[in-house]
C-alpha cells in the first residue's frame, strides 16, 4: 500500500532554493531540488469549461513556482473568456507562435502558444465544428512539442469526441490519440487510469460499446494492462510493490460459473500467473461489493473490466477532483476527470479542482519518473560494481 512517496496535489510548500534549473531537460539523470518542470496544457474545446478551468488554475500565481506553464489554443480565446468570466487573472502571459516554441519558452510567465490563426467565433455552451478543429490544432500542437523534447508532460482539457473527428483524428478520445502517436516509441498499448489520493482505478476495456465487452476481455489483455498498472505504481508513485485488486466482469464475479465463465475461464488464470510471480495481484471481486464495503481502501491499485464498471463508482467518489491518467506512455499525460460541460460553459460556475489536481499531478509524475530512472541506475551500478568485486575476489 502507500510508502513515503505518497504525493498530494496541492504542494505549494515549494522549495525557495536559488539554483537555476528551469532549463532542465526531462531526460536528465539528475533532478535538483528546484526543478520546474514544462507542463503543456491542450485548450480543448474552447465552447466548453476547459478554458475557465485552465484560467482559474493559472491565477493562483504560485503554480509558476512549481511549473512553467504552456498553454497550446488561440489567443483570442483567452482573451475573451477573461473578459466573459469577469475575474482578475493575474498571470504573466507571453504570447509564441506556433512555429517558434523551442526559442520562445519564458522561464517566469504563463506560455500561450498560438496554434490556430483563424477567426474563431466562441459560442460558449455550443457543440460548433469550428470549436472542434481548434481543439484539434491545440492538441497536434502540443503532441508535436512533447515528441520534440520542449515539454515534459501534457495536461489536456476536455474534448468533444465527436466534433473532433477528422481525417487525422479517427479516435474515441485522448488516450487512443496520443497511444497511436507514440507508437513508434515501442507503445503497444496503454492504460486509462483514474486517480484521487489513494484511489486508482484502470479499465480493461475502454471506449468501446458494452456488448463488444465480453469478447474484448481476454488474458492477454488483461495480462498486458496489469503489466502496465503495476508499472505505472511504481514508476509514477513510488509504490515499490503495489497491491492491486481485479474485479470480474459478471454479476457476482460470476458466482462459480452460474452467471459467466469469464471469471474461471480467464480472470483467475491471469490472478494465478502474476502471483506466481510474486505480485500482489487479487481477485476476482464483485464490483459492487468490493465498493460498498469500500474494499477499495486496502489496495493501491483496482483494474475494472469494462469503462462504466470502474468509472461509476469513482467518479462517485471523487468527481470534481478525479484525475484521468495514462499509464503505458513513454510521456507524462493527464487530465480532468470531467467533460466539456456544455451546460455551464461561459457561466463562471465551474469548479477547477480537477484540472488543478491534474496539473498537480504531471507536475509530480515528472519528478517521479526522473527520481525511478536515477534509482534503478544506481542499482545496476551497484550491482555492476559487486560483480567486478566477486570478479576480483575470485582471481
């Protein structure tokens, strides 16, 4: 369960230290204490909340004490919904064309990169194809940066999945995108993980209809987002050796084959591999009792079967602070829990919780990563050096 790596995503106890290390690489083997890392922000769609949600969480000013902000959209969006939303933002933006990030990038301001020089007409509350292509613009914008090494991470407003849709994005959502485009980095597969504190949830199947469930779920896929689960535990929150809970995909967790097989015939088997491995992998549980008898608490990690099996209860639990993680990149991407909200868009009644815990939380995954990568550096140095030792010894 939690270690001394548990994190919290509001950490404004920030170090003052004066070393210089905004220009740190994320790649490096060596992570000072005042590391800011580059966090790029996709708008989204700009007739939704995410634009209030990003404003909201940049004007606590303290955020540039721990990050340097990019925000990949249009200007003009901004603009007009500080005025629209009538609030004092008190951020420092800097303003960057598209074509110019790698020399732009100001240490101590909030990075608006102008990815789209259209005249956009913002009809707030509104599903507008326009709104859906500038979504598009910000978030190629932002992959394009990420693949380039000029930001350590991606926190992506929420999207309308349909308006979206065009002849270079054919997918459900982010995490399909963003799977597919780091596929030549040896990305086969990914996982959409849920996180609030201590509560995270991942889902063997995702965007998918609910009768293409049964025949999506199968051991090898199962095997391969439990890989990646117990990974992401460990590199991402320091928990060296997750205990993790699978819930079945039938009432009842089948209840012995009465109400499905899927249980015996291929969730218990997958349980039984990894324990042979000495994983601490358990299961298969009833989802609503594993819920209601709030059995989520004893594990760090719950992968549910199908979307709405894990998602229901969390956002339950946790929906105007949850954060959508995806575990498997060789990136750092989250994102808000929540949807365009078309419903309140415009209206200055959306709470930003969840997106500034998103933040918070690429923020931390980016310093885990780098502290994981020295860790297991220094182990293989280590286990190098007493090698060459039993070596010496020998002779």
């Amino acid at each position: 369960m939690e270690n001394e790596h548990s994190k919290s995503y509001y950490p404004f106890e920030s170090d003052n230290g004066s070393e210089n290390t905004d220009n740190l690489a994320f790649h490096t083997k060596e992570r000072p204490k005042r590391f800011r890392p580059r966090i790029g922000i996709s708008m989204g769609d700009f007739n939704g909340i995410g634009v209030e949600v990003i404003l909201k969480t940049l004007t606590d000013t303290r955020v540039l004490d721990l990050c340097i902000p990019v925000i990949f959209g249009a200007a003009r969006v901004f603009s007009h919904y500080k005025k629209l939303l009538n609030i004092d933002f008190t951020f420092q933006q800097h303003f960057i064309d598209d074509e110019n990030i790698a020399s732009s990038i100001h240490q101590q301001k909030t990075n608006i990169v102008n990815c789209s020089s259209a005249k956009i007409e913002i009809e707030a509350g509104k599903v507008t194809a326009e709104a859906g292509a500038c979504a598009l613009a910000a978030l190629e914008g932002a992959t394009k940066a990420m693949q380039e090494g000029w930001i350590d991470a991606l926190v992506t407003a929420p999207i309308n999945k349909d308006n979206i849709q065009s002849e270079t994005f054919n997918f459900p959502g982010h995490t399909e995108y963003l799977t597919e485009k780091f596929s030549k980095d040896k990305v086969k597969d990914s996982l959409m993980f849920l996180i609030h504190e201590n509560l995270r949830v991942g889902v063997v199947t995702g965007h998918i209809p609910l009768k293409d469930v049964p025949t999506a779920v199968t051991a090898e896929k199962i095997t391969s987002k439990l890989n990646l689960m117990l990974h992401s535990l460990k590199q991402d929150f320091g928990i060296a050796k997750p205990k993790v809970a699978l819930l079945g995909l039938n009432p009842h967790a089948g209840e012995n084959g009465l109400l499905g097989s899927e249980e015996k015939e291929i969730i218990l088997p997958v349980i039984e591999k990894f324990r042979q491995k000495e994983h601490l992998v358990y299961g298969a549980f009833p989802s609503d009792g594993f819920f209601g008898a709030k059995e989520y608490e004893k594990f760090d990690g719950i992968l549910a079967m199908y979307h709405d099996q894990g998602l229901i209860p969390f956002k339950t639990l946790a929906f105007n602070e949850g954060i959508n993680f995806t575990a498997g990149l060789p990136v750092v991407r989250t994102s808000p829990d929540h949807g365009t909200a078309y419903g309140i868009a415009g209206k200055n009644s959306a709470d930003e919780s969840s997106f500034r815990n998103a933040l918070f939380l690429a923020i931390d995954t980016v310093k885990s990563r780098i502290d994981f990568e020295i860790t297991n550096k220094e182990k293989m140095e280590h286990k190098q050096r007493r090698k060459e030792e039993r070596r010496r010894n020998r002779g």
